[in-house]
C-alpha cells in the first residue's frame, strides 16, 4: 500500500505522522502544487491532500488511486462526478476543531473590544511607567454582560459560541442561513433585526448561493456603531471592500477576522491598508489550528485509512 502525502505543511511540523508507516510505503511532500500532482502520485493507493485540486487533470494517469483522504471538512477541491465514476473513494474530518474555533472567536473579540493592543502598547512603550496615576482610560470599553450577541450559523460552533456568551451574561439570538434551523435555547430571529439589534455579529456558516455577500454596505449600515463584527466562518461572507468602507467611517466599531476572501491574503485586499488594531485584526486562517485539533485531524485521517482496509466506511463522502 502505498500512501502519498500532498501538504505535510498544511498540518505543522509538530504532528506524530508515525503511524502511517504501519499502514505501507509512505512519502511525504511538504507542499505540491496541481501541475506536481500526476507525477507524484502516479503509484500512489492512497492520497492524503488539504488543497489541491482533486479532478481529472490531477488524477489521470493514477490507476492504483483507490482512496483520497482530505484533512479538512469541506470537500470543494473533488470533483467527485470524477472520482465517483473511476470509483475512488473520498474521506473527510469533522468536529475536529469545534473547540479551537470557539476559543478563537472569544480572542478575537476580546482583543478588539476591549482596546488590548492600545493598552499593551501603552505599557511597552514606557508611556505607563511615566504615567501619574495608576490606570489609564484614553480607550473607552464596555462590558460584555448585558448585551446582545448575534450568532449566523447555529452549527455547532455556533451553538458552542451561543454558551459562552450566554455565561458572560449576554442576550444571544441567531439567524438561520438555511431556514431550516430551529433551537428552542436561543431565540431566533430575521436577518434584519439580528444585524440592527446585536452587539456583537458572529459567522460560523458555510459558503454557498445564500451566504456568499451575505454581509455587505447595506448590510454593515444598519448594524450599530457600537457593534464587533467577527467572521469564522468563510471569507467570502463578507464583502471586503464594503467592511473597509465600514471601519474607516466608523459606521461599526470593529471586526475580527479568520477568514478572507483569497488565502493566503492578495495584496490588494483593502483591509491591508487599516494598521488600527483597535479596530481591525486578522488572523491567518488559524482559528481551526491548535495543536491539539491539527493533531486530531491527523488521527481521524489514520482511523479513516484504517477502517478503509478494513473494508468499512468512515466519513466517506460523495
């Protein structure tokens, strides 16, 4: 058996891969781009790949292909009309990183409300220790408890960010993407009234026809200009142009983003231009990427090779 990772850099340096080698001859490419991949996995039973194109162009030519093992959950990079008709199977991860991402949502948060960048460097620059009183309050913030939280995607991500932010005391409602999702805990709403009346706005829906600008100028103007955007869910979500708009004008007060449109960032992204951390911070697409769950992604890619061979079905999709 012959088992060919595309992207060892997708999963860090610090993941125990030793275990596949019980399973059969295993090579490992740190990255691979789709022009690499015919020639790299012409022999290979199985793949294991994060990113890469899986299709026709890519696959050809790989007549042993019996399995492709994806390290993530979304599944946008098979073409599986493909892979169904030469009859390889496909096998995703889920639930892996729901712990992470909640954790993330709530450091994003915090970082922006609460103005910590400002009051870090207010000590570091020396600014505290010149200072002639023992607290400083040239950064307004509020209190968590009490307000409202906005939640769109009550997954369960959502729905862990939801208990949370009810233990600090908040109002939590949410709209359902889909508008199929009903929660007797949480009240929900129409899109309208959650961007008007929350606090706080936080995405953890997929990208599809009915998210894809689901947060634009219209619907960044109706939302306070008290309130914290945060997208963990997909960065086409939200218009990028639109939320610069937004911050730059102060028609919100802040936003905390995972997720952009194109990752890694362009260039030409306008976001790049806001240095105000107290308005705005980025981050590279780790929310999902603790040690622990990049571990257990590793761990459910094994389980799923295993069960495989063993003739079984685990998180196969199709």
């Amino acid at each position: 058996m012959k088992i060919i990772f595309l992207e060892t850099d997708t999963l860090g340096n610090d993941v125990n891969l030793a275990g596949f080698d019980t399973l059969g001859e295993v090579i490992k490419y740190p990255k691979t781009v789709s022009a690499q991949v015919p020639q790299r996995i012409k022999d290979a039973d199985i793949i294991v790949v994060n990113k890469v194109p899986m299709n026709e162009m890519t696959l050809a030519g790989a007549d042993n292909l019996k399995l492709i093992c994806l390290t993530a959950t979304g599944t946008n990079i098979v073409d599986f009309d493909y892979t169904n008709q030469q009859g390889i199977t496909v096998t995703n991860v889920k639930g892996y990183s729901t712990q992470s991402v909640i954790q993330h949502t709530f450091a994003l948060f915090f970082y922006v409300y609460e103005k910590l960048s400002y009051y870090d460097d207010f000590v570091k620059s020396g600014d505290y220790i010149s200072s002639d009183i023992f607290s400083h309050f040239e950064k307004k913030f509020n209190e968590l408890y009490g307000k409202t939280w906005g939640i769109i995607g009550l997954g369960e991500i959502g729905r862990g960010v939801a208990e949370i932010a009810k233990l600090f005391g908040c109002n939590v409602i949410y709209y359902s993407t889909s508008g199929r999702n009903d929660n007797n805990d949480y009240e929900r709403v129409e899109f309208d009234t959650l961007l008007r009346n929350s606090d706080v706005i936080s995405i953890h829906a997929p990208l599809n026809d009915k998210t894809t600008d689901l947060i634009g100028e219209e619907e960044l103007r109706k939302m306070k200009e008290s309130a914290v955007l945060l997208n963990l869910g997909r960065g086409p979500i939200v218009n990028e142009h639109a939320l610069y708009k937004a911050l730059n004008e102060d028609w919100i007060a802040g936003a905390g983003l995972d997720v952009l449109s194109v990752e890694p960032m362009e260039a030409s992204n306008p976001l790049s231009e806001i240095k105000d951390s107290t308005k705005l911070i980025i981050t590279p697409h780790i929310a999902w990427a603790t040690v622990e769950a990049r571990q257990r992604v590793t761990d459910e890619v094994y389980q799923n090779i295993v069960a495989f061979l063993d003739g079984e079905e685990r998180n196969v999709v199709r």
